[in-house]
C-alpha cells in the first residue's frame, strides 16, 4: 500500500500545505527525520506566487563547467535516454537535479526556456536543483524553479547520470520519492507517513495563542528606524527595525481573552 502513488484525491490536501507545514507534520508522524529530509542551503525561487508542488522525484546530476568529453553520438544517447527516463509514469513529477561543479555549481544553466517547456510536457510540476536557472520571463505558465541561483549562461551543460541518488542543498532525494515544495524549500515525506501528513497537520488558527505588541518605531545610532541585508543580490533581504516595546499581551484567538499582559 505504502508503494502505491497517492491518488489525486490524496494529493490535494498536501498541496493545501504549505511546505513548513508539512515539515511541522512529519515531526508528528515521522519524529526520527525532524534533523534531516530537507532543504537545509538558501535557495531562489523566481516564482514565490505559485502553489506548493506535490510529485514523485525523477532525479538526475548535471555539469557545466566544461564539455562532457563524448562524442556527438554518444552525447545524443545520453539526452534522449534522460527525457525518456524524466516521461515514464503517468504520476506528478518533479525533477531533482544535483549540479556536480561543486564550489562553481551554477556555472552554467540547465534550465531556461526550453528544458522548462519540454519537461512542463513531460509531466514535471517544477524542478528542485542546486544548480542555476535563466530565462525567467519565458518559463511555462505554473511550472516552478527552486534553485541555487539565476546566472545568464547554459556553458557547457549535460546530464552526467539520471535515475540515481542526488543531493540537493542538503536533501538527499532518490528516484521516486514523494516531494512536497514551495518558495520555502523542498522536503521529502516518506511513503510510509504519506498518507497521515495531511490530516497531523494542524488546521490554520487551530492552535497556539496571539501575541498583541504595542510600541513604536525608535532609532539606531544612525538615526535611521530600520536596516536591511542581504546575503546575495538573489536572496530576499532581512531587515530589522528599531522599536521600542510598550506592552506586550498574549490572547486566547478563540474567546479573545487576555491571558497575561505585560508594560515596559
């Protein structure tokens, strides 16, 4: 039964989740993978609108640092046993790929306009990769790309192998498991547990209390109220603002009562 792919009617409520959530889930039915199973490095996703992706890994390694040494023939056998490999099944799918250039990953993109559009008509709902993307604007309506970063150049890029384990930003991911992803990341959910995730997911509001704050915005020594970084031009950036904190009270979101309230 655990071996047999979730119906629709068994995927909806996964995709209903939000990939923390899920997270939070499998700490409930699966305790023992709460350290691992997960997209643990920064990744880039260009398309943080879209709905969480549910799917079955077809997993591949990539490189694009330099020319992979076949032969032209050879070269050909290898693309056209990957895209028949990335077709089979009649399943959701979504691509994982390991770019093998280690401190240059990303050196080059193997997805842009074309290899979206083609595995788009394989059946992939996206791709997972530590490897870069491009061609943003023209990427197929609904696919979505979680990457390591957005460079302008394919290089010298091929498929190495497919089919096999691949580890992407931390998740170690084999042919066929079950992925659920969104902007956050991506995380594995064990066959076993699939089917009980949805339902060990809290429902939104379902549980914890309110935090109500009241204060104001102060300053830095600068002057300035708030100040912002970023670790990469393609990471989204973190700011923190200076406010001074007045009262703080804790409320029950179902009866509105005030548990305990605190003044500064």
């Amino acid at each position: 039964m655990t071996d047999t792919p979730l119906t629709e009617a068994e995927l909806a409520p996964l995709r209903a989740l939000d990939t923390p959530t899920i997270c939070n889930a499998l700490e409930i039915v699966a305790p023992e993978r709460r350290g691992f199973g997960y997209t643990v490095d920064p990744l880039v996703c260009p398309f943080p609108h879209l709905p969480p992706i549910v799917g079955y890994a077809r997993t591949a390694t990539m490189r694009a640092m330099r020319p992979s040494g076949l032969g032209d023939i050879a070269a050909r056998d290898v693309r056209i046993g990957y895209y028949e490999y990335a077709s089979r099944d009649s399943v959701p799918k979504i691509t994982v790929i390991q770019d093998l250039d280690g401190r240059q990953a990303g050196y080059g993109a193997f997805w842009g306009e074309v290899n979206s559009n083609i595995h788009k008509a394989l059946g992939s709902l996206g791709v997972v990769t530590d490897g870069c993307i491009r061609d943003l604007d023209a990427i197929p309506e609904g696919f979505q790309m979680i990457a390591g970063s957005i460079k302008p150049s394919h290089a010298f890029v091929h498929i190495v192998e497919y089919g096999c384990q691949v580890n992407v930003a931390g998740m170690v991911v084999a042919h066929d498991d079950l992925i659920h992803a969104d902007r956050h990341g991506a995380v594995v959910i064990p066959k076993a547990v699939a089917r009980k995730v949805a339902e060990a997911a809290p429902e939104p509001g379902a549980a914890g209390f309110r935090l109500r704050l009241e204060g104001r915005l102060t300053g830095y020594g600068d002057g300035t109220a708030v100040r912002c970084q970023s670790a990469s031009p393609y990471q989204r950036p973190v700011c923190l603002f200076a406010v001074q904190i007045d009262k703080a009270a804790i409320e029950d979101p179902a009866s509105g009562e005030t548990l305990g309230e605190w003044t500064g």
